[in-house]
C-alpha cells in the first residue's frame, strides 16, 4: 500500500487506523491477527488451566472468548501477543513468550460462513494461533466481564464449545491436541 491523503503510512510506533480507514481495508484485503489461548502450567510444563474471557458480543450475548486482536504496522508478532494478553489480562500477566514464537496453528476467518470453521462477519482474517503460559496474576480488563480458568477438560466441554464464537472453541479443541490436553 502507497501513502495517499486518504492512506497515509502510520509512523512505526502509531499503526492504527481509523474506523473508516479500517473499514475500508477489511472490505479489500485480509488482516493480520494473534489469537491467544492462555494457560497456566505445573512444574513439568503441562497445562493444567485455560483461561477463558467472559464477553458479551454486539448482539448482547454471553460468550467465552481468547485472547486475541491485530497485528499493528511495524509491530512484531510477540509484541502482539504480549500487548493483547496485557490489554486483556491485565499489566501482570506475565506471559512466557518463547524467543522463537511458533503458532500451533495458522486459523484463516471469513465473513461467509461455512468456508473454514471460523468466521468473522467483519472481515477476511489470518490469525497466528499460539498457547502462552501465563504465571502472574490475571484479572480482566477492557471489555471482558470475567476471567474462569478452567480444566482442559471443562474447557473442551460440549457445553463451554457452545458458549464461544466465531470458531473460538474449535481453535480451543485444536489448542489442547497441541499440547496432549483433548480429552
């Protein structure tokens, strides 16, 4: 993309748009995201919680949701990562990002359902997926209601599947596979 007056490049530390810049880009072109799925751990390294947020959506729904959001412009994607867990979680988190960040999962969302399992009515997305241990202390934040750290297995539970949307609980059910956690 060229800088224009109607697109002009963001300084590096800036990258947002407006809402209307947004829109427009949404409407033409796929946009860059992290979805995070935070856990915590035992001494070994196995997940023994997931932490789930309690959101009501625009239609004024429950639903469980993960941590997720864009990439900014010039941003890294552990930058990312570690800017929604705060955003989300709160400012001591802790998240454990590893040197070499690798998703376990590249999930590509669409405004017409039915193509891939998940779906976002507002735009073409392409989400890193990543399990990222959390050690401090997690309280939610912006628009998130509440925080439930669940079992693996009540996570993956028919009934919290049906509480998340978008696709959210089967990224959730490809999340535990990933680390030997499906039940």
């Amino acid at each position: 993309m060229t800088a224009s007056a109607e697109f002009p490049v963001p300084e590096p530390r800036d990258g947002w748009l407006t809402s209307e810049q947004i829109a427009e880009v949404r409407r033409v072109l796929p946009i860059v995201y992290v979805d995070a799925v935070p856990v915590r751990v035992d001494d070994s390294g196995d997940v023994v919680a997931v932490g789930l947020l309690l959101r009501v959506t625009r239609e004024g729904v429950m639903s469980r949701a993960l941590v997720s959001g864009r990439v900014l412009y010039h941003e890294r994607v552990r930058d990312a990562l570690v800017r929604h867990i705060e955003k989300d979680l709160g400012p001591v988190a802790l998240p454990q990002i590893p040197a070499s960040p690798q998703p376990f999962t590249v999930a590509e969302y669409f405004p017409t359902p039915g193509i891939t399992s998940y779906h976002d009515p507002r735009q073409h997305a392409i989400s890193l997926a990543y399990v990222v241990p959390v050690s401090g202390d997690c309280r939610p934040q912006q628009d998130a209601i509440d925080l439930s750290w669940l079992t693996p297995e009540e996570a993956c539970a028919e009934q919290v599947q049906l509480e998340m949307n978008g696709g959210q609980g089967v990224l959730l059910r490809q999340a535990m596979a990933h680390v030997g956690r499906l039940p």
